[in-house]
C-alpha cells in the first residue's frame, strides 16, 4: 500500500474552532477516499494562530524562524493540501493571506488543493470563488472543482448537516482522486545538497 502526505491548513482563531472543525472533516473524508483506493494517507495540521508571531517575524526579516520552517516545507512538500479559512469582509483572512505570502513562489506549483471557507452567514460563500480560488490560482495549485463553505446554520448538536455531509464527501473524494493520480512529492529540496566538501578541497 503506497503512501501520501497530506497537509492541513487552518486559519481559524478560536479554540475550537469551526474552521478547524471543517478542516478536520475534510481532510477525513481524503483519507477515507484514498485508503479506499488503496493508498494510506498521513496528515500534516497546521493551525496558523500558534504561528501568528512567527509569520509577522517572517513578514519583517524575510527569513523563517525554527519554529516556521517544519511548517513552510510540511506544505511544500505535502502530496495534497486541504486549506480552510474563515471569511472576513468578504474575504480570506489576514492571518490565511500572510501564510501564504511566506510560501515559496512554487511551492504550490501542480499540488492538488482543496479549498474551505466559514463565516456566520452563507452570505458570504461566493469568498470561495473570487477571492481563494484567483489566490491559489496564482500559485498555480491544482484546485479541486468542489470547494466548500459552512456557515453556523450547517452545524448542529450532532455535528456537520447532511448537505454539508455530502459536500465535505464529495470535496474530499475528488482531492483523493487527484493526490492518487500524482507520483509521490519529493519533499522540499535540501538548500545545502550542493555545497561543496570543504574539508576535501583544502586537503588538495
């Protein structure tokens, strides 16, 4: 049985949160789709709040702290990412937007993406398609075609609604057909692979 990594990115500010919540379900309903095709998925959580510091610290120098950088090559070299933010004025938040100013220019480039959205209201759904999808666009993801939305209404005492069940289901079998068809990542590449043995070229 092959394996994929699969890194989860949320932005929520709470704890708990819903936009955990959503990040959680969706990245479920991957793994499940994956290992019914026959490959085991491990997950990578990236909750943004414990980094806030740690990205305005990027943000300033330019440079990744120790705490910063497991998390920037956990998502460039993850297989598939599920990416979860709550909406704000109409769009992703700052706290999600700064993450992803740090990325690498291609760290996204030809991954398979899975996009989630939650505000108050459903008002505020179509955040989902003009303002994260041109985003991952950009960084030239290969965004999934069902991206998802919860407002608070798709959550009750006994977890996500049906309707919402069934979009988490869908989302995360098409991110599982698209992480399956794909070779294995690589992995970030290693910055110090090709520097030379100085010890050797003194002893010449």
């Amino acid at each position: 049985m092959t394996t994929r990594t699969l890194a989860v990115v949320s932005a929520g500010l709470a704890t708990p949160s819903s936009t955990r919540l959503l990040a959680d379900r969706l990245a479920e309903a991957t793994v499940a789709a994956l290992r019914e095709r026959g490959v085991e998925a491990r997950t990578e959580v990236v909750e943004l709040r414990e980094h806030a510091r740690d990205l305005a610290d990027h943000l300033v120098t330019g440079f990744p702290n120790a705490a910063l950088r497991p998390v920037l090559d956990a998502v460039a070299g993850a297989d598939g990412l599920v990416a979860v933010t709550p909406i704000f004025s109409a769009s992703y938040s700052g706290l999600f937007k700064t993450f992803v100013d740090v990325l690498d220019r291609d760290a996204l480039d030809g991954t398979p993406a899975l996009l989630g959205a939650t505000a108050g209201t459903a008002r505020h759904q179509l955040a989902l398609d003009h303002a994260m999808r041109p985003l991952f666009a950009y960084l030239h993801a290969a965004v999934v075609p069902t991206a998802v939305f919860a407002a608070a209404e798709d959550w009750g005492a006994g977890g996500a609604s049906h309707e919402l069940g069934v979009r988490v289901d869908r989302a995360g079998a098409e991110l599982a057909a698209a992480v399956a068809a794909r070779p294995a990542a690589a992995g970030p590449a290693d910055p110090f692979a090709d520097v030379p043995d100085f010890t050797a070229l003194l002893s010449r």
